[in-house]
C-alpha cells in the first residue's frame, strides 16, 4: 500500500512509502504545466532569492484579438519547503488586462505535483463608475505536462 502523509517522529516533514522506506517529496515550481482549462504555463529556473520568470498561453479569453504567449514574473516563498506557497503576474501581450495569481504546490497522494491556485484578472475601466466590473476572480489547478502523458 502507498501512501503519503505525516510520518510520525521521523523528523520528515512529508514523506511517502511502502514501509520503512520513507523519502522526502519535494514540489518543485521548475517545469512546464497545463490546467483544468487547458492553458499552458512554463516556469523558468526559481533562483537562490524565490524569484522567477516564466511564460503563459492561456486558452481562453474575453478578448477579440489573437491570444499571445504572455511573459510572467513571481516569487515562491523561501526557504524551499516541501510544499511552498507562490505567487505570480502574468502582462497579457494581446490585451490591457493582467493577471495576478497565488496559490501552493503541493504533492498529491499518488506522488503528483499539482498547483492550486487563485487568480485575479483586471481589465482596464474606462472610468471610475466601471471599476465595479473590471476584476475577476477564479481558481485554477495546474498538472505536469509529463506527468499528464502518464
């Protein structure tokens, strides 16, 4: 049987085995990853300060023009915890909207990395009476690109 979980006074943090083999899992932000809406996010190397650069290509949206890869920028939170909590802004090139989102990496009980996240979306307000409808809110959960070959 396998499982994950809390692994009494054994000092690991999260830990996954078949008995006394136990091994530490780690979620790692680094890669490429798809989300329940099909959109497509690559994160670029976390460096040693938590930032990190990245790329999106969102398969939905409002918008009438042709979607854009978009550039991100964000920070995990340090120090590197088996299960880190993030954030990052995505400056959509196709439109005058950007994204905000935040969520936690976390490890599943099959041994697959998935993000969980939160987003905002702003769209420009012609005006301060439309402000009221030019922030969005959402959840998205990201998978492994590799891992959803499996």
């Amino acid at each position: 049987m396998h499982r994950v979980g809390w692994a009494g006074g054994c000092g690991c943090r999260l830990c996954c085995g078949t008995s006394a083999d136990f091994f530490l899992l780690q979620c790692k932000l680094t890669g490429q990853w798809k989300n329940d809406l099909g959109s497509n996010m690559t994160i670029y190397e976390v460096k040693e300060t938590g930032d990190f650069s990245g790329k999106y290509l969102t398969a939905v949206s409002a918008s009438p023009l042709k979607i854009e890869e978009s550039p991100l920028l964000g920070f995990q939170h340090l120090p590197y915890l088996s299960q880190p909590t993030f954030g990052f802004t995505v400056n959509w090139n196709f439109s005058d909207t950007t994204s905000v989102f935040t969520g936690q990496c976390f490890v599943d009980e099959y041994g697959k990395e998935v993000l969980k996240t939160m987003w905002l979306l702003r769209s420009h307000a012609k005006n301060h009476g439309d402000d009221w409808k030019a922030t969005l809110v959402g959840y998205n959960t990201f998978w492994r690109k590799e891992e959803l070959m499996d």
